[in-house]
C-alpha cells in the first residue's frame, strides 16, 4: 500500500493540528508548517504528493508561497484554504498554479472529494 504524503501550511494552531488528525486518520502522512517560508523549504526539501496552504500567513503569505513554488518548477499540486475568498484571489491563484481554493469554514467531505480528484 502506497502512503500519500500531504504537507499543510497552516499558521493557526488548531486549524493546523486539526487538518493533521483529520488527514492522518484517513492514512496519509502528514508534515507541517506553522509559515510559508517553513513550508516552502519543506516543499521543494521533501517529496509530497499534495500541499495544503492557508493564504493568509505571517513571514510568506500563500501567494507568495505559490508564486516561488513556480519559480522553482515544482509540481506538486496545491489546495489553498481561505477566509479570504475572492474573484482576484482565486484568479490569482489559479495563475500562480494552484489547484483549487478551498474556502473557510469547508466541510471535511470537500477536502476529501478535492484530495481524492487530486490524486
């Protein structure tokens, strides 16, 4: 059985810790990011399958996140959660390569049928 790996870069602590019970109990190994940066030198440190990003984070926001990701060809695919939902943060998004955006507060089923279509 194959493991899929799942970063997610998440400033907020519950949200953070919740999204990593959650995921986990589903049988992905999960890593975390408290910040962009973190998550950006986790990115193209490791190998995953999927990244999970808040937009808007302290140090790096996800913008900026999605933006070095490209820079650096990285191909992982990209979900980004937000209470920030709008037309030009989506487009601008979509731009940078992100995958899909996800808006706060979401039902655990939408992040599950995202990831499952994703992968």
């Amino acid at each position: 059985m194959v493991i899929l790996k799942i970063l997610v870069i998440e400033d907020d602590h519950f949200s953070r810790e919740g999204l990593t019970k959650i995921l986990s109990s589903e049988g992905y190994e999960v890593s975390v990011a408290e910040n962009g940066e973190e998550g950006f030198e986790k990115a193209i440190s490791e190998h995953y399958d999927l990244i999970i990003t808040d937009l808007m984070m302290p140090f790096m926001d996800g913008m900026k996140l999605l933006s070095r990701l490209k820079s650096m060809e990285c191909d992982t695919p990209v979900i980004v959660i937000t209470a920030y939902s709008s037309i030009d943060n989506m487009l601008s998004v979509y731009q940078l390569g992100g995958i899909e955006v996800l808006e706060k507060p979401f039902e655990i089923h939408e992040l599950f049928n995202l990831i499952k279509r994703i992968l």
